[in-house]
C-alpha cells in the first residue's frame, strides 16, 4: 500500500475540499493508493501524538458543496519556522523539517500534496530541495499568481462581492447615498475590479492603480450634479492613495499604519468628508463573508482538476511541479517557477480598459 | 379623478417596492384614482418645485423583485421638525406640517399612505390629528412592533443573516476560530435570535438579555476543552453586557459611548481577549448588507399584502390606522395604538426557550 | 437511560434535519436520555435485522442546513399494511403493528416521535391508540394542514417557486412569451399562490378554484392585445378545469386520468392551443426542485422550534398530541384532531383577495 | 452624430443585457455617438413603422443584472428568410436583406452590432459580404464556439445545473432513488459535463459520448449493491445511446423521433426500467430555468468585455469580425472562421479526464 498525505495551509478558500475530495476520488480508482490527510497543514504531522487520519471516499462524501476544508488549516509558520514560546513568554522558532521529513518517512508516506498559497509554496520547494516527494496545488483567493490562469475560490469571492454591490445598489439609490464596500486584495486588485465590472460601481480603487482623492471626489461630485446622488465605490483591502497621504492634506488623525479591517474605507470616507465631500458616505467590510460558504460551480470544478491532477502528478513522479489551468488543460509548472511570478493588475490591460470603457474611475 | 400620495421613510427595507407597487395595482382595479409618489417620503412635497410623480402600472412593473424603493427615502426630520440652517452654519428645525397639509390639498391628494418605522408613525398619527386622511404601513426591518406578527422586511434580513453564518461557520472550523458576527437590532434583538437559531450559533447576545462576559467565556472555554475549537456568536448591535461594563475588569479603552457600526463586536472580541480568552476572535459586521437585495418570498407576499389592503382602507375611508397582520388576516389597528407597543425579545418566550433547547447561551 | 425513537416518513422535505437535530441537541441536556433514529421510517426497526443508530451531537453536526433526512424516509405503507411479495409477483400488506411494538419494548425504547405527514400521522394515531408513547411533528411540504399556522419545508418551497418565476419573466418578456410554472400543491394550492404573488404572475391556478380556460385566454390576449405580450402563469399539479373538461371543447387527446408530472401544464398549453390562443407558449415543471437543499431561515427556525417541543412533550408524557405552531407559541394539539383538519385556500380568503387585488387571475 | 444599431437575437441568455449596457457605456465616452435598439433582433427595422429607439446610460441603468434583453429576441427566420404568410394558411419565406440595408442607410446607421447565435452570425456574415458595417458578438449558452474561450450565459447555466443538482442529491440520498436531471445541450455537452463535475453526480450523458444502457445499469446497480442506494445522473438533451437504440432490446414505445423537452430523460429511465433496472427513478427537467435570472459575476464580467469591445471594433472599423476572449484579452477572429468552427467535447480532453478521474461514468 503506498500512502500519499495530503495538507491544506493558509487562509481558507472556497473550493479547499473538493481538492481534497478530488485526490481521493482518483487515488480510489488505484489499487494500492490510501490517501492521509494531515490537520492543519503540517502540524497534525509535527504535534505529538500526530493528527493525521485516513480519507476515503465515504469520509470526503459530499464535502465539494462546502466550504472551509476538513482537514483544517492554519497560518502558522510551517516545519522551517515552527513557533515556540520561551520560558520569558517571547516566541522564538525553530527549524523542525528533518523531523518532519522523518516523520513521514516513518508513517510510510510515499508523497505529499501541498494544497495552499504563496507562504505554502515556499515551503514546498524546500521540502522538495531536501528531498521530498511533494506535489504543489496553489491556493489564492486572491488570483495572484501568472502561472495559472486561474485559481479556485477566486470566482466564489467575485460572486460573493458583487451581490454585496447588487445589494447595496438599491440602498445607495434610495437614499442618495455613496456606499464604499471594502473587498480582500492587499496586493493584487482582482476581486475589486471583476466586482466592481460585475456590479456596476462607479469607483474602483486598488492597490495596483494609486488613487488621487481629489479625483475621486470631483467623479463623485459630478454624479451629484447630474441630479444621480448615489455611488458604489469598491476598494481592495490594500488600496493607496497617490502620494501615500490626502492630497493636500494631511490627514494626522488616521495614519496608514497598522490599519485593521474597514481601515481603508474608513479611512476613504474620513478623507472625502475631510476635502468637503458633502453627501452621506457609508461603509461596509466584507471581510470574513468572502471566504466561506458554497463554492461556485466554477471553483468547484477547477479544484476537482486540480485534486485529480495533483494525484496524477503523484503517479508519474512529477515532485517539485505545481498543478495549474492553461485553458483548456490542466498542466503542471517547476513550484520554483510558480512562486516568483505574482499576478497583479496592470494598469494597462485588457480587463481595465473595460472598465474604464464602461465608466468606471480608477482614482487616478 | 382621486389621488392618493405614497411616501417612504426611514431606513431601507426589502419589501418597500412591493408595498408601492401593491398600492398602484390594487388602486388600477378602480376607475376614478390615481396614484401619487412623494419623493424622499415627505420632502418631495415640500420641496419647491415640488418631486412628486404619477405612479401607474407601467411605473411599478417588476420592481417587487428589486431592493430599496423608487421613490426614495430619507432620515430627515419629518414636516413637524423639517431642518433649517442658520445664518451661523448651526442648525435648527420648523413645523412645516400645516404648509404641507394645504400643499397636499391645493394638488387634489385625497389620502395619503405612508410607509414607514416608528418615527413615521408618529407623524402619521399627529398628521391624522390635524385632519389629513392617512394610513399607516408599518416598516421596521426589527420586527419589534406588537401590532402585527411580522412586518415585511425582516425575514429577508434573518435570511441574510442566517446565510452570513453559514458562511462563517465553515471557516471558524477550518481555522479553530471565534467568528462574531454583529447583526441589526438595536433594541429588539429578532434579528440575531433567529440568525442564531437557523444557523446554529453557539451562543446569541441581544439587548433584551444582558449578558456576562465571565459566563461567555466558560461557555466558548468549554467548546475548547471538548476538542471543539471554534464557535459562532451572533450579536446585536445593542447587546450591553450586565453592569453596563465587562464583570470585574474595567474598559477605558473602549467605551460604550458613540459606539459605531462595528464596535459592539469589537468590543466583546477585546472584552473575551482581556479577561484571558486565548483562542482566535474575528469579528465581522453585517451592517448595510443586511437591508439591500431582492426580498425573500415572504416578504413580497407579506408586503404585497401590506399594499393592498392599504389602498382597501383608503376606499373604506378608515383613515387614523394602520395595516397590520393577524395571521392568517391582514387587519388593521389604529395608529395610536401601534405606535405605543414595541415587540422586545421576552427572555422567557418560547424562541428563546427553543433557542436554549439546542444549547444556545444568551450569556447569562 | 430513556430512549426516544426518531423516524421521518413521507416525502423529502426541507427542515427534517433541522428537527431531528433540534431532537438530539434538546434531549443531550437531560442527563439520562438517548436518541435512536430508525432508518427510512419504521422500516429500520421492522428489517432484520434492524437498522437504526445512536444519534449524538456529533452525528446531527451541521445538518440543520442540509435537505433531506439522514435517517432517510419512505412512502411505503408503514406497519399497519406493510407490503410483501406474494409467489405469483404480486403485492399484498400484513399488518406488522403489534410486532413493532414488541420490537420497540424489546429495544428499550421509551417514546417515538414520528415525523411525516398526513399518512404518517395517522398510523401515529393508531399506533398511540394502541399504547405506544408516540408524538407527532407534522411535515407537509404543501402547508395543508389547519391545525397550525405554518409547516416547515413550505416557505423553503415557495422560495424555490418564486426564483424559478423571476427567472421565466426575464424570458417570458424578452420573447414574448406565455410561460407556464407547474408546482406542487395536488390538494392545496398554497405554493402556487404564494409565489403567484411573490414572483407577479399574471394567471394562478389552484385546486380550490377551479378554472374556466376561456377566461384564461381572454386574460393572455388581453396583454397581448396591450402590447405587452408576455405573461407567467403559476399552476399547481392539482389544478383542474370548472367542468373537468376544457370549456366547450371535447379534449380527447389528453385525459385527465394518470396525468404524470408535467400533464397539468402541458394540458393547459395544449388546450389553450386549441381554442386558438396564437403566442408562443412553454411548460416549465419544478418537481422535486421544490423539495431539495437548503432550508430557507424561516424553515430551520420553525424545524428546531418543533424538534425542541416534540421532545418536551415527551418529557411531559403528553402522548398522542402533535406539535403545531400558533404565532409566537409552540403548542401541541391532539393527533386525532389535527390529521382530520386539511387547510385549504379559502377563495375568498385575505390572500386569494390579495391576489385578485394585484391583479392576479384564477381564470374563474 | 454617428449611430449604431443594436440587436439580439436567438434564445434567451444571461448576459445580453450586459452586453447592451456596455455598448452604451463605452460609446456614451465618444462625443458623437449614439447607440439605436431595434426590437427583436432585426425585426425592428424590417417592421412598419420600425420598432428602434435610442438607448442612453439612462435606458441601460441596472440592467447588467436582469436576464432577458431589453430589446427584445426573437428565434425568426431573419433578413435573408423572412416568414410570410401565404394566402392558402402556409408559410414561405422571402430575402428582405436589401431592403434591409436600405433601411439601416435611410436612418442613418454608421455600424451595426449583432449579438447572436450561430445563426445569427451566420446572417451576420452575409450582411458584411453584402457591404454592411457590422460586428458579431457571440452568444451560446452551449458554450459550443472554439474560436472564444468562453461565452457568457454559460456559466449562469452551469451554476443553476449544479445548483440543481446539490437539490436532488440529498432527495435522492434520503429515498435511496435514482434522479435523472437534463439540462441543455443538444449538440455539446459542456453544460452537463460542469455540472456532474461541479455537482458530483454518478453518471454523465452527452451527445459527444454515446452511451450504453447496460453500461449505466451496471453502474449504478454497483452503488446499491454497495450500500449506497443512490445516484445523480446528469444527461444533456442531446444525449444518445450507441447504437441509437437501446442495446439488446427493442424500444418500440419511446422512439427517439420528435422528443420533446424532457423526452430525453424519461425515455432513459423507460429504458433503464425494461433492462430490469429496479431502484425508484425520477425526472427532473431544467429547461427555460437554465436561461433565466440573473447572471453570475463571471458572465456579466464577460459580457461587458465584449460589448466594450465590440464597439471599439466600431470604432475601427473592423467589420467582419467577431469578438471574442483569448485569456487573458478579449480580441477578434473574423466571422467567417468563427461560424465554422464548432466546439465540441472531445472524449480525451482534459475535463473528461477529470470527470472519469474522480469516478463518473459516461455509459461508455
């Protein structure tokens, strides 16, 4: 019987278990393949006694409908950087992936897919330059990464994020107001920019594209000259303004630094009433809601190749390549490759230029 | 010919175009009436030029699907406190109410049906007093009206609600986490009652139960300890811990005072945080999202209803009340006394008991 | 330790999960009590050998938002008239009741909650009248039932209805086309009527009122004559012409007897045809769409209302009553009088005077 | 002032309104541009008096988010085969294209864009040969175009696919049955293919695929016999067994003539039924369902792409062409090689692969 492990780390992303359930569905069809799922990333392996359990098919039944992954996740710092507490209450870490990978030597595992984003990938080429067997599956709600056209939870999180705007639409509309609603993108503005298209904002502000206050204040301003007093701004989690503060002004009261969840709208709104935007301006984060819940078919579908895909990997001995989506195949990349190459927005392409073309105002 | 003027005010609700375009169908079945919207409930009355517009069949068709309402809302004052700014930038408010009532006559409306919350009521009734023929549509998305069973609004709110947890939930198991999620309510505490209930919640916290962080803790402790590391709490935005201040420990940070949009969650997640409480807390805020979007079935019926008999009343001349639901009746009640009986949460009531059936803790 | 039997029978229907797991969680805080499910109905315990199963708080985890029973159920005939097989192939029943009974004595089990419709009620009834300590939770996904305000699965349903029409009036509208939506309701036509006036049909056919299909034709043809050439008309499956035939029309090419799904609007359409309405025409049939996924909030709070009493009511040894919800209370009433008390739409109830008021045709 | 002409034709897909709005909004950014509906495809123009009107940012106000068309479809024969009604009650056709464009010239249209099906492209490129300024945007909801990655409306019907299919799979858990869904798909199985994939259904039948009757009993015989009394079977509607009837036996009561909506379904479970298959088996049929509603975030996304697009191909001049989506660019093919070539599931591609990998049977 050979055993491959499977591990899902990072934050969570709808379309999680339908990768798993995809790897154990194709292993089944294996005679001699058994499927163990480690908890929480790595740690069920490290944590003593370890946290692992067999997957079957009765035990991944019906998961692909649901979000959140059963085999938990963490974003802990993985077997190279394992955080321990000093007797002073500090934490320091510690390097533990001789142990890891002796660890699985001993279970009897043949090999490892690695279901998670960048900081997992990472650690996946280490694991494999010291010899592992392991098959990567990148995981980014974001869609961040150029070696795949897509990535799973991506789509869900767009669906999610524009009905957000379909319904603060007729709110906005009914009391003349400009709603901000705050989406996830701390480097890359996908979800901002697919929603604010699909929704049919007026403002798209993301972190690839600086915006310039004065600029989104006089494109709002014009909206309620025209005798349409309401707006939907959406703004990706890591937004910036031009010159990293209000143009303008300086805005002492709300520093850039260590913003939490709603900061940045917040801080949009703060700035607009401070340059004399008069109409009312409300907020909404949404957060936690973006990352749960059904996937869409879409996701659901994609992370069933890449789970089928990744055990086929395992099969022909592919170690140290990453499954992705070149439409119409799956394929596979070096896992070195995958992870220098990010995805961000140019300012410049395609999917901007609608959006500018449809009337969108990107702030700048 | 006849007229009779709609108006819509207070905080959107899902449901306010069913009401409008119920009033507009039911009053086409009659030959001799028209139907008049009053943009922005009262203002488009007083307002000069006046905003008002002829609502016929064509005008109303399809809208019982959408969010929000055509003819606007506003927070504003009302005729008896309409706001004025003074020559000092201060502001001030006039009884503008008998100028409207002799402008609704000098443009032939023969009753008017105001669609509206609490404060709307109010006006409704004082209207009524100085002669206007008026009827009363109750609007409160908290369903805390004794008068009638449900209003229309609310089961789309819980349903958003509901549908926000089962989103979290998922989450809160991948990562081990204390998802908190704030819902609307400020006195009456319907809203998150229900969401918790549907949603299996572990633990609810409303205004109509003042709860003890010590007792919240123990309980989410417990999930811990039972191997069980995550939990949802569903709170109301008006849920107040039992002194008024967290039990044994004093919060200067965070008072309780001006506390915005986010901040009662916030709140109890520093609150379990400071009193020792070591697990993950995210804190998410439903907030505009839960008034926006298509209405759920209930509603429309509910509302539809709601408009119907509304026009039915306005025919019977029964003016001075307000539609309300008995079910399976819809009736009506006078407005005096609608107004005067709120619907709270009793803690001893029988969703409550249900909801401390399955294992809820209301943190008492 | 007690034990409860928990058996679903009947047809599928959103929120049994919800009131099986309300069951579970309500009898986990009394310290001696046990839950037993019986698969598909009674079968489990009449099988050999049986088949049920402990159902803790882990095994009913999550499954209040799932469809479906996870005991599963059956229309069979249940113990009074269990069927066999005779050597010729064909069927005959034998009464198993008395050895039910034993079997149940034998298993320890102290109290059954049966949870099914008007069939199941009724040999919850006889067998109570026989002296098993039996309640009653009742399901009936058409809401037939007068002995309480609402049934859970109902609003789930008309949920599903109401979606399917917004979705056939975009098309409806876009080809100018009649589209017909059949939905349950074979007795009662609450479903049809709710999402009738949910979804804004033009034309609602129930069994209560039976229609003329001249009015209907004149009622389409009068749109089309306006210009607006589109209509949705909600059928219920036992919706039926005045006559039982189409008026003044011999239709032998289509009988009414053994109308599989979809006959009812296929009928209609055919005899529509045939007395020369010209538009395009096309049949849409929900079928089991209507009884599957996720309950709607409204559902899984009445579901859990009634699985927390059901278990009360044992504790309380109120044998042979079922539970029933009267707005804001949970109430139980005998079996006896609810399974002979049917709800029927009145024609000349609030909500059919609603609909007409709207708008609405019955085609009467 | 330039004017360009708009139209849809075709069966209903979510995402023509999208792509209308688009239009709009991306010419409303040049000076001198105006966009003109004709209703129901070119109808419009050919009628008398002509049905177009101007469609501003006003008229195109929300409705990315409504199915249908704004403008009307229609499924007619088209310029080139103009039904006429003969004086004898027959129909024949006649070629209307000249005194078409005549007409196009008379009002002053600089360009034309065709939003449409095979067949309406097909005319499309007639009308370019002819000497008419006109641009092609695609619309099958089949997804059955090779020169484009994606069409929009496709993914809307996957999602309801799935959707239904997540309906049926807990009914058919709960009463151990067999539930056949057909979805569209007469020619190309894509929509089937996504959706037993997204759903996870047993057994998926597309016309690419034929299929055999034993191999299906067999199949789904395997899953009772182990326990697993139920499956999901996923059939397009062009679904085909091998030898075009059903191996070994012959069906004489069903032919495979003239079947109607839903035909498909039920004579696979007739068949299925006279091979000796003995489990419950039920229909369900998707039908105008799939076509409806609102569009997910994904279609609208690309629907405003291409309707952007299609105007700056306007502006170019680049008539002839056809827009279409290449990851990531939205670029143009020329009519000509898009017509002919047809994008069919081929047995061993990657999506086939995934769908046999995780465990469902084709029949083959």
């Amino acid at each position: 019987m050979k055993r491959v492990l499977v591990a899902t780390g990072g934050g969570d992303c709808p379309g999680l278990n339908a990768v798993i359930r995809a790897v154990v569905k194709r292993a089944a069809q294996e005679p001699d393949w058994e499927v163990i799922g480690s908890y929480q990333s790595f740690d069920g392996i490290l944590r003593e006694p370890t946290e692992i359990r067999v997957l079957d098919e009765r035990s991944v039944a019906g998961i692909h409908v649901q979000g959140g992954t059963i085999i938990g996740t963490t974003n802990k710092g993985g077997p190279f950087a394992w955080p321990i507490k000093n007797n002073d209450g500090t934490w320091s870490s510690v390097d533990r992936s001789d142990e890891m990978i002796r660890k699985l030597q001993y279970l009897g595992i043949d090999a490892v897919i690695s279901i998670g984003g960048d900081g997992s990938q990472k650690i996946s080429q280490q694991l494999f330059e010291k010899g592992l067997n392991i098959i990567g599956v990148p995981k980014t709600i974001d869609n961040d990464l150029s070696s795949t056209d897509f990535t799973f939870g991506f789509q869900t999180a767009v669906q999610i994020a524009t009905e957000a705007v379909d319904k603060l639409v007729t709110t906005a509309a009914s009391h003349n107001r400009v709603l901000i609603l705050e989406v996830m993108g701390r480097y890359a503005g996908w979800i901002a920019l697919h929603a604010a298209i699909a929704g049919g904002a007026e403002v798209c502000l993301i972190p690839e594209i600086p915006y310039d206050l004065n600029k989104i204040n006089e494109r709002l301003k014009s909206r309620y000259n025209k005798g349409k007093g309401n707006a939907i701004v959406v703004i990706a989690e890591g937004a910036i303004p031009k010159d990293g503060h209000v143009s303008g002004v300086q805005s002492d009261e709300i520093g850039y630094a260590n913003l939490r969840l709603g900061g940045v709208a917040q801080k949009l709104s703060h700035d607009l009433k401070t340059i004399g935007f008069e109409a009312d301006i409300r907020e909404t984060v949404l957060g936690h809601l973006q990352r749960g819940g059904v996937p869409v078919a879409y996701d659901r579908v994609l992370a069933t190749q890449f789970g089928a895909k990744a055990f086929e990997l395992v099969l022909e001995g592919r170690f140290g390549e990453m499954v992705a989506y070149r439409h119409p195949h799956i394929v596979s990349v070096p896992l070195i490759d995958a992870i220098n190459r990010p995805n961000f927005v140019e300012p410049d392409c395609d999917l901007v230029r609608t959006a500018r073309g449809v009337g969108i105002s990107f702030g700048d």
